[in-house]
C-alpha cells in the first residue's frame, strides 16, 4: 500500500497560522463552563462515521491539584468516558502497529506530525478549528482502519482524534497567562501540543528500534546495545516527561514522508 499522499515537509520557525490555530482553540475552550469533579460538563467536537463522540470533561483532575492547581485543565475522550488512553496505551498500539507493518508505522508517525503542527486542521465555523483531513489522508487513514481493524482496539482515525485533542488540553496547561492565550510567556513555543504530540513519535519509534535491534542481534549471536534504550529513558529524565526527536531523527525515520 502506497502512502505517498501524506508526504509532509519540515515546518521550520513559529508559524503565524499556526499560532492563531492554538490561540483560537484555547480561546473557545476557556468560553466552557466546568462542571463538579463528580459531575463534570461534556463538551462534543466532532462525532466521527459510526458515532463515535470526540469530546472534553470538564473539569479535569489538575483542577483539584493541591500543590499545582491547573485551571483550565480538561479531561479529553474518544467514545466512553470511562475508556481513556494513557500514553503507554498509545504507545504499545504504535508499536504493535511497527512489528505488522514497519512502512504503515512510519506513515502513521507522519501523521501524528502533521498533527503536532496542525497541518490537516481547518477553521469550520468562526474561530473554530478542527482536524480535518482532506479527500487524500482521509483515505489513508480509512485504509489503515480496515488493515489494523483485527489487530488493535482502537482505530487508527480515532487514535488521532485522541491526539488531537490530548494536545488541545495540553496548550490548555500551559499557554494561558492572566486568561489570555500566550506563545510569547515563560513556556517554549513548543511545550504543549508540539512536545507531547512529537514523544509520541520518537518514544514508539526507538522502541520499536530496539526490539528489531534485539531481534537481530540474537539471530547473530552478537551482543545487545542496551545503550539505544537508555538514552531515551535519559532524555525523560532530563526533560520532565517529553522526549522529541530532532529534526534529522524525522528525516531519518520517517523518509520518503517527512522530507526537508
């Protein structure tokens, strides 16, 4: 199966329209009222084929954070309230998706970059901003839902809705200063949405780097670099919990999709 339709170049610099994209999100999130920690408030934006709701609680638990309490936290959900994806989840069903199909892999990892930066997101309405992908990743995305159907418990559409609106919440943490969104405060550009959505490029890909490392050093009789997993385990330990790729380890990865 070719993927060649999701071919992607590097996003240099702070892009204006990407900025405005963020502060419109924040500005439409901060407009909800929050509801109790018990009974918290649902908030649908988008409904995927099938019915599938792709929506926010509100609050979220770093509301109720004694030493750090988050205002604006939320809590994002595809479909039950009760079936919420932790980054291992997210994590292991990327990787599983390497060890069928290393190619798909690389082309789903594509379009979680393409993600962290916005590219298929569109304004559907004033100041609203959704993911919407056009006719040609659509039925990329449609295809890998049929491929990885019997092998994972989610769809890959749905895992990037999920990922979506995991790095709407994230800007929601950090990127608003006296109620007014901000890439210009005492946070990166980067931190937020950016940071979370490219961990979750590199983490399953140097894993999945590993494995097949392992894989073949054994069938060799050679010994193991031990090494390609412990710098990563360095790098969140530097890093407070993210863990990006540099712009070389994308070209290097992710080629022919992401390209200079």
């Amino acid at each position: 199966m070719s993927y060649l339709a999701i071919e992607t170049r590097l996003i240099r610099g702070k892009p204006d329209c990407l900025i405005e994209k963020r502060k419109k999100r924040i500005i439409e999130a901060m407009r909800w009222k929050g509801g109790t920690r018990e009974h918290p408030n649902k908030y649908i934006v988008d409904i995927l084929p099938g019915g599938v709701q792709i929506y926010f609680l509100k609050p979220g638990k770093e509301v109720f954070n004694k030493r750090r309490p988050n205002p604006y936290d939320m809590i994002p959900c595809v479909g039950s309230s009760s079936r919420r994806f932790t980054f291992n989840e997210i994590w292991t069903y990327l990787s599983k998706v390497s060890i069928i199909d290393f190619d798909a892999f690389k082309a789903i990892l594509t379009l979680i970059y393409r993600n962290a930066f916005m590219l298929d997101h569109i304004e559907t309405g004033e100041n609203v901003v959704r993911y919407r992908p056009d006719r040609r990743i659509s039925n990329t995305i449609h295809n890998m839902d049929s491929k990885f159907a019997e092998s994972l418990p989610i769809k890959i559409s749905e895992l990037l809705y999920f990922l979506d609106i995991l790095g709407w919440n994230e800007d929601m943490k950090y990127h608003i200063e006296n109620d007014v969104p901000t890439f210009e405060g005492k946070y990166g550009f980067n931190v937020g949405r950016i940071n979370t959505l490219l961990t979750c490029i590199r983490v399953p890909y140097q894993t999945s780097s590993f494995v097949r490392h392992v894989i073949e050093q054994n069938r060799k009789g050679s010994e193991i670099d031990f090494a390609m997993l412990y710098t990563i385990m360095q790098q969140f330990a530097n890093s407070r919990g993210t863990c990006v790729p540099t712009r070389q380890n994308l070209i290097e990865w992710l080629s022919p999709y992401i390209v200079k």
